[in-house]
C-alpha cells in the first residue's frame, strides 16, 4: 500500500517565534499541519467575529439604560467566542484585575490553547453609557498581537495626543502645550488654526485645556464617551477630525494605539499618576519609568490586528440594525501588517 501524501505546507525560517510574519517565508515542504501555525488573516476573520458576537449580545440593552447588564452580555460572548479560537492567549488589557472582574481579567488566558501564543487587549463594550442611553459610537473592540509585544498598561489614566497619517513623527508633541500643538499642525498641514479640528473628552478636568484650544480659533468636537473611537477620528478622514487630546483610561489607549499601527496615524501616551496605589498598579505591570512618554509603536511593537463591531451608530461604523427575523452589524476589521482596512456587514438570523 502506498505511503500516504501530506499536504504542501508553507515553512517558515524561524517558525513559531512570529506566527503574524510571513516575510521568512523560504518555500514548500509536505509534512503534516501544524496546530501551532497561523496566519494573521486567517486569525483576523475570527476577530471579527469575536466582536460581533460581543455587539449582538449587547444589542437588546440599547437605550435600556442598565449600563452593568449590557457590559456583561458584551464580556460573556467575548470570552465565549475567544474560547473557541485556536490561540493560547493572555488578556493583558481587559476588565481589571482578577480580583474585580469575574471574566477577562488581565493575565486570564484565552482560546483552545492549540495555536500561537499572543496578547490580547480588549474592551467588550466601549461606551457603556453610550449603549445604556443609545447614544452614537458604543463599540465592541479586540486588538490581538504576537505574545509580549503589546504595552501592559495599568488601569490608570494616560494623557493621549492622535493625529492622523501623512504628518513628520515630530510634528507635534505631548512636551508641547496644547496651544503649541494647534499651531503646529496647523502649518504642517498648510491651513489657519480655524481650519483645525479637535476631538476631546468632555470632563471637568479637561475645562482650562479646552477653554486654551478655544482661543486659538481652533474647533472642538466634544465627546461625552468613547475615547478609542475618538481617537480613531484622527485617522478617518470622512470624521473631520485633525487631532486628539486629553486624558483618559491607559488600556483604552493601546486599544486606540493598535488601530493606529493599522491606519498610519500617529499617537503618543504618558501614564498619569493620581496616588501611590496607582504607582503601584504600574510597579505590578513591570513599569519602572513612570514619566515616559511611548510612542504608537512602543505601546504596539509588533504586527497586530484590531477589529470593532458598531453597537450603536458611529462616525467609524453603524450600529446594529434591526429588521424582522435579522439582526445586522458593522464591522471595521484591520491589519498593519498589510495597511488594509476592511468594513464587512454580518446579517444575523434571530429566532
């Protein structure tokens, strides 16, 4: 009886140190699949439907205004759908500690065990109130990168500045007062400070920044939630939004990174400090230079891939659409390895 013939698989020079990179591609061998090797588009269709699951399971509590029940429909569907991929994943930015959250804490570990080991940041409903009042952009958001390769930020805030692709990486700076800042994308970008766009956080603590932008004739488009989708504006160019600012949480800001590696835009990120049990989340999230400022690709050094599924309707994506007997969602799945940005719609029968 004849030896049986296995599959030509596709080899790599350094195989599983980077199951995202396809560059040490070297040729064509027949061995047996490997359960350890994956590629990055095959592992981002499955992303995507990581954060349509989540979106779905969120759908009835829109503008139900129970912000907690629509939160854990979004984080079960989450993990139940991440279980089922073929990963051996760690959560390094998710819900909490493992001491406050139940499901996704930080270090839980995720998927079949069976596939390449990486991080994964995510934030099941980003807009909790957004979804609780059916307010624009709430969004399910999962970004997912080589093992180690993603910023362990602590649950502290972080002052962000977002501008978006085609500027000088010295454009602007978080060194720069935000007058500074207006008047130097301003003429990067050839235009008056009136032409000028910002997107900022409406909070009590952003009132002097946002009383100093006023007066450099710059406009300001205030957001009452959602600072990753915030900073997406920047990269967007049908958002008109030039630029982001303000403080907001750490983990949303290497979400909000991860999407940026994928468009091009640029960020930058300093963790602020409120007291010293703060200090000590970053101790614990091996952080020992607290005044750092990180650039997109110090918070992403590696590939990633990030997908966000509209919950409610969105400047970026729309949110679930109800019709008889289907529900249908929007979602933004993207790469940086290859730039691409995909919009797909998953029409959903519901019994």
């Amino acid at each position: 009886m004849p030896a049986p013939v296995l599959p030509l698989r596709q080899t790599y020079a350094h195989e599983g140190s980077n199951p995202f990179d396809a560059s040490a591609m070297t040729g064509l061998y027949p061995m047996a699949p490997s359960k350890n090797l994956f590629y990055d588009r095959m592992l981002s269709l499955g992303l995507a439907r990581v954060a349509e699951q989540a979106a779905l399971a969120s759908a009835d509590f829109v503008g139900h205004g129970d912000e907690k029940a629509a939160d854990q429909a979004a984080v079960n569907a989450m993990r139940e759908q991440l279980n089922q991929l073929d990963i051996h994943g760690t959560v390094v930015i998710g819900e909490g500690e493992r001491d406050e959250a139940p499901m996704l804490y930080i270090g839980e570990e995720v998927g079949t065990g069976n596939g390449p080991a990486v991080d994964i940041a995510l934030d099941p409903l980003e807009g909790t109130t957004l979804t609780a009042k059916d307010m624009p952009n709430a969004l399910t958001v999962i970004a997912m990168a080589p093992r180690g390769t993603l910023l362990h930020a602590p649950d502290v805030y972080m002052d962000k500045l977002a501008i978006g692709p085609g500027y000088a990486t010295d454009v602007v700076s978080l060194e720069m007062t935000p007058t500074e800042r207006v008047h130097a994308l301003a003429k990067a970008k050839g235009v008056t400070p009136n032409k000028i766009t910002l997107c900022v956080l409406e909070r009590p603590r952003h009132e002097d920044m946002i009383n100093e932008l006023r007066a450099t004739g710059a406009a300001i488009r205030l957001i009452t939630d959602g600072d990753v989708a915030g900073v997406i504006h920047c990269a967007e160019p049908n958002t008109g939004i030039d630029m982001y600012m303000g403080s907001g949480g750490a983990p949303e800001g290497v979400l909000a990174a991860s999407a940026l590696k994928c468009m091009g835009g640029q960020m930058w990120g300093r963790l602020t400090f409120r007291n010293d049990d703060e200090r000590g989340r970053a101790a614990k999230a091996g952080i020992t230079d607290l005044d750092k400022i990180y650039a997109r690709d110090e918070m992403v050094t590696s590939d990633v891939i990030f997908a966000a599924t509209g919950v409610t309707d969105g400047s970026i994506v729309h949110g679930i659409k109800r019709e008889p007997g289907y529900l249908t969602t929007e979602t933004i799945l993207m790469r940086s390895k290859t730039g691409s940005v995909r919009r797909m719609t998953y029409r959903n029968p519901v019994k």
